[in-house]
C-alpha cells in the first residue's frame, strides 16, 4: 500500500484520482507513526520548492523520510525536495541526491514555465519505466529543473538544455514529469511503481 506524505504542499486530487482508477490502494502520512503502515511512499508537490522544504520540515517528517528503506517517489516539487539545494527561495533540500534544482533561462523559443508534453527517454533499465517505450510523452509543468547527472539520472528530456526527467538511487526515486496526467504511459509508471 502507497503511503502519500501529507505536509501541505501538494494537490494530490489528480493522483489520488488516479491511483483510484488503478485501484492502487493508498492512505495519508501526517506523521512518522502513520509511515510503519505502508510499503511505498509517494511525496507529491507544486509550487515553491523552498516553502515546500519548510513545510516537511515543520511536518516532523524529515528525519523519517531519509532514514527509510521502502520505495520512495518524488513527483514535480516532490522530486526536486530529493534534490540537495534549490535555486528556488535559495534553499537546501531534503541532500538525498547530491545533485542541484536549478531555474530555466527563458529564451524566445523556451517560455518559462515550461508547461506541456515533453518525449522522456530511459537512460537506465530500471522497474519504473517498465513497458514505457523510450521517448514516450509525458505532461510536465515547472520553472526549474534537475540537472543532468549520468550517476543519478534516469531518464531525461531537453528543454533548452538537458535535464533529468526522472532520477533514481537505491529506493528514492524522482519524477519531474506528472505521471497522474500523463495518460496511459502515466498510468503505466504509476502501477509499476506500486510493484516494485
């Protein structure tokens, strides 16, 4: 069962509706009690990085979430808080991957954000991309970006410079994309996920 950490920075409707839809069963983590009922962990979130920093770690829940060994997933903010430091509000991450969240440079041709479907291609093989054809679209929206890094990414896309799309190391793995509005390949990372 997929535990979705709860700390007030995400709206997780659509992946709530999704994970519905899969019949995937999943319940809230307010606290680090709560954690010990789950097998998975999804850490969803929009917005500010750096007030999403602050609200896990006012949650309490930091401590647990970098201590743990079970499947862990990042998606959009939730991802880039796996990071070691953001550009955005100039702040340190949760230092699980020791990569950067860096802003995007706007350019005539690449508006900010960048908002749309993007083809993601698999660097690694890996249980998460299962059944995904490489180059596979995928529905993203954000302002800033993971850097690209051989050790940890896997699997990227490129908008005005090579980013990763998804990063991955030991059980933590990291999603800038939206999987719950991605469609089928979506769904498709989403049930893997829950069997890994």
């Amino acid at each position: 069962m997929i535990g979705i950490i709860r700390y007030g920075a995400g709206n997780i409707f659509s992946l709530t509706s999704a994970l519905d839809r899969l019949e995937i069963p999943y319940g809230m983590v307010f606290t680090e009690a709560d954690m010990a009922q789950y097998d998975h962990f999804i850490i969803p979130g929009v917005g500010h990085a750096g007030a999403a920093m602050d609200k896990l770690t006012a949650s309490g829940l930091v401590p647990a979430i970098k201590a743990q060994n079970k499947p862990t997933l990042g998606i959009c903010v939730g991802m880039q808080l796996l990071t070691s430091y953001s550009e955005e509000g100039d702040s340190d991450m949760l230092g699980i991957f020791p990569i950067k969240t860096l802003k995007f440079t706007a350019d005539p041709e690449h508006k900010v954000p960048h908002t749309g479907w993007n083809r993601v291609f698999s660097q690694k093989d890996n249980l998460l991309f299962t059944d995904i054809p490489v180059g596979s679209h995928f529905y993203f929206v954000h302002s800033y970006f993971i850097e690209y890094d051989d050790v940890y990414t896997l699997a990227a896309t490129d908008y005005s410079t090579k980013f990763s799309a998804s990063i991955w190391q030991d059980n933590f793995y990291g999603v800038q994309f939206h999987p719950e509005k991605s469609g089928n390949y979506g769904e498709v990372l989403l049930k893997n996920f829950s069997k890994i």
